[in-house]
C-alpha cells in the first residue's frame, strides 16, 4: 500500500493529494516533492521506492540523478564568482582560458556559454564513451571545436557541453571544480543536499534511475524526434560522446563531475537553494547573492527558437526561463528562474511569490502529445493555487 511521508501545511493539502496521484495515475515509483515560501518550508512530501525491485523505501534524504537540473546550481556558481569580482561574464572566455580561443572562439562572452549562444552544443570530433569521465578529454575536445553557428546570433540548448564549458571557466578562475566550490560556497553552508560528484558517503542514498517506458503504438517522443538522425545537430549534441544503458545506475557516474548532467539531490536540497534565491539571495543566515546580482542573473538572454531542440526555449544567464505551455512550464510566475531535468525533476524559483520548488524522481518520462507528463505541472498548480 502506497504511503506518502512527510509533512504538508493545512493550506497545501492539495499539493500532497497531486503528489499521491503521481503515484497511482501519472507513473511515479519513487519520488519527493518540497516547497518552500518566503523561506518557510509548507510542502515536504515524499514516497514509493527507491529501486525498480521495490525493495527500498524512497526516503527523506534519498537522492537522485536530476540531469539538467545540475545545469541551475552551475549558473549559480558562476554568478556568486561574477559577484565577487572573480569573473567577468562579458568579457572573453579567452581571457580565463586562453585555449579556448582557437577556431575562432577568441571572442566568444562567458554569458553566451551561460545562455546557449556560444554555437558549441556538440564536439566536432568523435569520442568513445569513456571520454565522459576525463574532463581534461573533454575540455580540449570542445576548446578545439569550431563553432556550429555564428556565435551570438542564435541560440540552442548546449546539453553536455553547458557543464564542461562553464565548469572550466570556473575551474580556471577559482581553482576549484564546480563540484568542489558548490559544496563549499552553497550547499555546505546550507547543509542541503545537492552533488555534483557524489560522495562515497552518499552513494547508498542515490536512487536506481528507472528508463521511460516505451511510448503507445503510434506515438513518437520528444527525444525520438530530436535523436532520429544521429548526424543531425541534436544527434551530434546527445549521441558524442555517446551514453550507454544503465551509465546512470553506475558509481562511476555518480562520482564524476559532468555538470551540465549528473547532479543528484534530493528534493529539499534543491529546493532549499531556490529557496534561497527567491528571497533575495539569503536563507538561514547564509547569502549566497545580491538582489541587484539575481535581477542580472535572470534578464532574458536567449529566446525563440532553439537550434538544437528544435522548439522555442527561453534562457536568461544559465537559468531556464519560465515558457507557460513550453519546456519549461512551472506555473504564472512572469519571473520565474531554473531548470528542469530529463525524466522529470525540476528545480525553481518565483522571486515576486517567493517560492523556491523542488521535485525529484527516480521514473524517467518523457512526453507524447497525446500523453504529457503531468507530474510537476500538477503539482505546481496546487500550490500557486493555495497562495492568498
């Protein structure tokens, strides 16, 4: 019998109803949602199992690879470095990382990796799949590869390549990884859970990913449409180096940094950072920016058509924006900052209502037109519907 744990304020019982039909209508096996608003958390639910078995309960502090939803905590670093006078988001990345220059790269922005306009989605030269692990592979790969398109002119979703370039950039700057400088300048000091590069200390926490099952007869995915063509652009993106089967089941994956996809939190740890940034940057006496930095932090950047996904997609400075009906709907927020994940998790802020949301899970889906993925949605409807 399915049991939701956790707690829930009297006005948000809805919320927690959402949460119990993910489970019996939507597809949930294990899964946590948590709220938080104006640094109160109201929402802090979870339930199911941990693994595909169902041996395992799904637990408060269970963590989950949330792919793309890594790539919010990385902006966020890169934004606490801006603010400290560290880094200089318009000025060259050439100028931290003076390899990067070649094939005409020299005067590419750091904020135009940060927003998908850089034209370096995909890696020109074919790598195997272990190439994934070795960051220096991967960072002279990308630094050796010519743009795909003029860089600036337009904009498509840089899936993998996100975390190796910005991380670099913060590597070089600071000395640190983006691993290492999130655990020591955000989620050490807000004793939340968010990795980049799991902990041998955590591993037995981290939840089996479970794969999306097959669409119904007739159906065709978002990623199926994207990866038809291995030679296309989106193929290029997703497909090199490619990712086998069951990689994110594996502890090599979760030890590694690849920061633009394998982050794993649990859902009060991302949602305990945007949280923080939905009230102005601060929470439990810890700043981690500036009001003025945030409003920089999420100004629109990158809208339209995206040339890699192939659809409209709205980014600011490596935070996804709010799009109602689009990628990344997450409720009437006009202001609305983060990033969700494949399969599922999101992690966000509203900044005018305060909310700082978080949602993980270990069932991956993907959507059809005839069968959306509802989970998150649902969810972030309740609440917004429970505020005064």
């Amino acid at each position: 019998m399915l049991t939701i744990d956790g707690h829930c304020e009297p006005r948000f019982t809805a919320v927690r109803e959402e949460f119990f039909r993910n489970f019996t209508e939507r597809g949930d096996v294990g899964a946590a949602v948590c709220v938080y608003v104006d640094g109160a958390r109201v929402v802090d639910c979870w339930g199911g199992h941990a693994d595909r078995a169902r041996t395992r309960a799904f637990a408060a502090d269970t963590i989950v690879n949330v792919a793309s939803t890594t790539k919010g905590m990385v902006a966020l670093c890169a934004h606490m470095l801006a603010e400290r006078g560290k880094l200089d988001l318009d000025a060259p990345v050439a100028r931290y990382w003076p390899e990067f220059a070649a094939a005409g790269k020299q005067d590419i922005p750091v904020r135009w990796l940060l927003s998908h306009r850089a034209g370096l989605p995909a890696i020109r030269r074919p790598l195997p799949a272990e190439a994934l692990f070795d960051w220096r592979v991967m960072t002279e790969a990308i630094a050796e590869t010519p743009p795909w398109w003029t860089p600036g002119e337009r904009h498509g979703y840089h899936a993998i390549t996100y975390g190796f370039l910005v991380g670099e950039v913060i590597r070089r700057v600071d000395g640190r990884t983006v691993g290492a400088f999130l655990r020591d300048e955000v989620t050490g000091p807000l004793r939340a859970d968010f990795f980049i590069g799991v902990p041998a200390a955590a591993d037995g926490r981290a939840a089996e990913v479970l794969a999306p099952p097959p669409p119904a007869e007739g159906e065709t995915t978002l990623w199926d449409t994207i990866l038809a063509d291995p030679d296309s652009l989106a193929g290029r993106t997703f497909l090199n180096p490619p990712r086998p089967d069951g990689l994110v089941n594996t502890r090599g994956w979760r030890a590694a940094e690849i920061p633009a996809a394998n982050g794993h939190t649990s859902a009060r740890g991302v949602a305990h950072v945007y949280a923080a940034l939905a009230r102005g940057g601060e929470i439990d006496s810890v700043r981690l920016l500036a009001p003025a930095t945030i409003d920089r932090a999420i100004a629109e950047q990158s809208k339209g058509r995206d040339e890699v996904l192939t659809l409209p997609t709205r980014f600011a400075s490596g935070f996804m924006l709010g799009m109602p009906g689009g990628l990344f709907d997450c409720g009437p927020g006009r202001r609305t900052f983060g990033h969700p994940g494949r399969g599922g998790s999101i992690g966000f802020a509203d900044p005018d209502a305060r909310i700082g949301f978080g949602y993980v899970t270990n069932q991956y889906l993907t959507d059809t037109p005839r069968h959306p993925d509802r989970r998150v949605l649902s969810l972030v409807d309740a609440v917004y519907a429970a505020l005064p």
